[in-house]
C-alpha cells in the first residue's frame, strides 16, 4: 500500500480503457516459449470501480509479462453497468450478464480467469460457482461477511488445490516484495527475536453516503452496498481487512480471541458503526491492537507497528532476509495492485496451483470475530466462531441477512436504517442464525 513507488492506476484506468485495450503489448519473457502462443481468456465479475481497475490491471499484468490477455466477459448485478465495463474493454454485448445469477452465465463462457469484484456478501457462493467451473480466481477482500461464509471460501479454496487451480487474493500487500522480504526476515528467519506485541490502524474520513439511504429494494441495497452490514461487513471487515491481514501474516496465524468496542458518531446512512477498538490476543503474550475509524476532522493513521525482541517493523521496512521466498522468474511489477495480476497470470501460465483463499478468509474472519465482539461486548473466540459448533453455536452458524441467496430467490429483507447494535443490551439486529 504504498504510493510513492506505484504509478496512478486511474490515468493507467482511463488510457487504457480509453483506447480500448485488450491484448498487451511488447514480450518481456517471451509469449511463445511462457504461454505457448494462448490468449489467456478472462472474466470480470463485478463492474464497479474496483473490478474494472482489476480488469486494467490484468491487461497490465499481461503486458509486464509479454502475455496476450483479453477480457472476454462481464458480469455484473446491473446490466448497464456490465455492458458499459464491456464497452470500454472490447467485450460484445451478448457477452455481458446482468442480474442476481449473472455470475452463473459468466462462469458457461470460456473465461479462464475470473477477476471477482462484487460485494463481499457475494463472494462465497461466486467463489463456489467458479472452482466448480474449473476457473482460476483471483478475489477481492474480503471474501465474506459471516463466520458461515468464511468456512464456504477455505472449503472452495481446498476444493481449487484438488482441482490444480491458482486462487490469489486481493490483499494487496501480500504481494508487496518489501512486505514479503520483510516477513520472510523476521517472522521467519527471526532477524529480530520473538514478537512482543503490535498495533494496527485504518482510521480515516467518512466514506460513501453522509445521508440517510432509506432503501426501498434490494437493488438500492447493492447500489449503496458499502454501507450495509450485511453486505459488506462493516468497514472494520471491508476496509481493515488488509492490516488484519498482516497482522495475522506476521502473528503466524488468526488470533485466539478478540475484544473490542465500537460505535457511532457521525455516520447518519446505513447501519453500520464508523468507529472499532479490538484487542486481539493471538496467543504466548502477544496483542495486537486494532483500530478503526471513518469519522471526518479527526487524526488518520493507516499501517502496523510490531514490537519485537531487537527491534520493530512497520511490515516493510525490513526487507533482508537471507534467502527469499519470491521465485527468481518473477517480475516484480511497478505497484502491488499490479503485481497481483502479474502473480495471478504468472502462477495461471506456470500450472502452478497456489491457495490464497485459506488466508484471505482468516484474515476476514479475525476482522468478524473483532465485529461481533463490539457488537456484542463480550469476548470471542477463534475456536467458537471458526471450527467447534458444540461451543457457541450462534457464533458458529451467526449468517447476515440477505444473504447472496435471498438475492437470487427474490426474498431479500430491508434492513432498518441507522438501527445499530448496542453492546451489552442487543445483539446485532442483522446478525441472526440462519
């Protein structure tokens, strides 16, 4: 996540879209002898402004590695939308699907990679569709907004190892190499002695609607999808996802338990909260502390801080490991955005499968477990929400609703604007057992 080193994706966005591309360029490491002379044929599942810069970033990818890319579909819960992304991208509009299912015709077409950008809700069961499909992924963050849902992504990741399929993760700074470097140095090779603790942060200015929504249909749920619990997961899921991320990276795995509190001070549409503390405790004496924050005029701070026995990192800053993890083959490209598709179509080119479904739906679990805990004021396990329904079944089986299927059915429920949880006196009012 770093700026100064990335080049702007949208003027990459707006020339490339602009001029229509859809093969890439010069060959860097030789089309013929690294993709025997194929088009790698991509779909786009999801047309908003995320899933269209992925779909440039894909031409992009292509272009760094001298492989033609062409995107070949577009799918979308609006249609205008598909149809527009398809426009820009070359795609004909007998190509574009639109709709609840729309994600069922993208995956008959002859994509082989799906660029999954929908909202978080509806990635579980896109996720599902798309390995039973034989397709490879690659899928935003975060990759569900219930503890249910997350169990669906590890089953479907498994499912791809089975099957030899690449699944890659939009947690970008995993594919950050001063990141990875900086990993591989001390929460492998121990360069700087044991972890004490940690901090991380995604406080920053409201975001997306200030007023009040009052949606009417389930198309004005998806519409304003950013700021419904159920659909995205709140921000604490939406957003911090990616420190969670590396907290759990350098931590060696999802806490043990989390507690936290959070609320609502100037956010006045959809019901979400606009602040989260969480202490996670991920076991042997080590917290790491998370907060959260979209509330305008106040101090920002996005990034990590861990503590360690000879020293501290922000994650980054520590890039000397003695051997390194990234293979010697692979281009590094220009920002981590990039580099996703660049290690997507590499991995895809390669035949070699790679998992990254595992750890995205840890990471988007650890951020649930931290919202049910502010929700709910109390303590919450790893154990009770992820993998022993004996222990605290609501926890375990706890699905928001909609859910992806109510959608498709017709059934979707409007949730009641700026009706909140208060911790300690009602559970979340959207988070009930299916």
């Amino acid at each position: 996540m770093k700026s100064s080193a990335e080049l702007s994706r949208r003027d990459f966005v707006r020339t490339a879209l602009g001029a229509g591309v859809a093969l890439s360029a010069p060959t860097i490491i030789g089309a013929a002898a690294k993709g025997q002379g194929r088009t790698f044929k991509v779909g786009l599942l999801g047309c908003g402004g995320r899933g269209r810069g992925a779909a440039a970033d894909a031409l992009e990818a292509g272009k760094i590695l001298g492989l033609p890319v062409q995107i070949v579909a577009a799918a979308d819960y609006f249609k205008e939308r598909a149809l527009q992304a398809g426009k820009e991208l070359n795609v004909p509009p007998q190509r574009c699907f639109g709709g609840p299912a729309c994600y069922q015709a993208l995956m008959e077409t002859d994509a082989q990679i799906v660029l999954m950008a929908t909202a978080p809700l509806f990635r579980p069961l896109h996720l599902e569709a798309a390995v039973k499909a034989g397709k490879h992924v690659f899928i935003e963050k975060p990759v569900a907004v219930d503890p249910p849902g997350c169990r669906r992504v590890i089953a479907a990741g498994a499912e791809a190892e089975k099957k030899g399929l690449v699944i890659t993760a939009g947690t970008e700074m995993r594919h950050d190499w001063d990141f990875i470097k900086t990993h591989q140095a001390v929460a492998v090779e121990k360069a700087l002695g044991r972890l004490y603790a940690g901090r991380i942060s995604f406080c920053i200015g409201h975001m997306f609607w200030s007023e009040p929504i009052n949606p009417k249909t389930g198309d004005d749920l998806v519409r304003t999808w950013q700021n419904w619990i159920a659909l995205s997961g709140d921000h604490l899921v939406e957003q911090h996802v990616h420190n969670i991320d590396i907290a759990n990276w350098f931590c060696g795995g999802p806490p043990v338990s989390a507690v936290g509190f959070g609320g609502r001070a100037q956010r006045n549409a959809g019901d979400m909260y606009d602040f989260f503390s969480i202490d996670y405790d991920y076991g042997d004496g080590v917290h790491i502390h998370s907060m959260c924050r979209q509330v305008n005029g106040c101090w920002n701070w996005t990034g990590h801080d861990f503590v360690y026995e000879k020293g501290r990192t922000n994650g980054s800053d520590y890039p000397k490991p003695q051997k390194s993890p990234i293979p010697a083959d692979l281009i590094q490209a220009p920002s981590s955005h990039y580099q996703e598709q660049v290690d997507t179509l590499y991995y895809v080119n390669k035949g070699q499968p790679i998992n990254q479904a595992r750890a995205v739906a840890e990471s988007t679990a650890a951020a649930i477990i931290g919202r049910i805990s502010a929700y709910t004021g109390q303590q919450v396990t790893w154990k009770e929400t992820m993998e022993d329904p004996s222990i605290n079944p609501k926890y375990y089986n706890l699905t928001l609703r909609p859910t992806a299927e109510d959608f498709e059915k017709g059934t979707v429920e409007i949730p009641k604007e700026n009706s909140v949880p208060i911790p300690g006196v009602s559970a979340a009012r959207k988070e009930r057992r299916a």
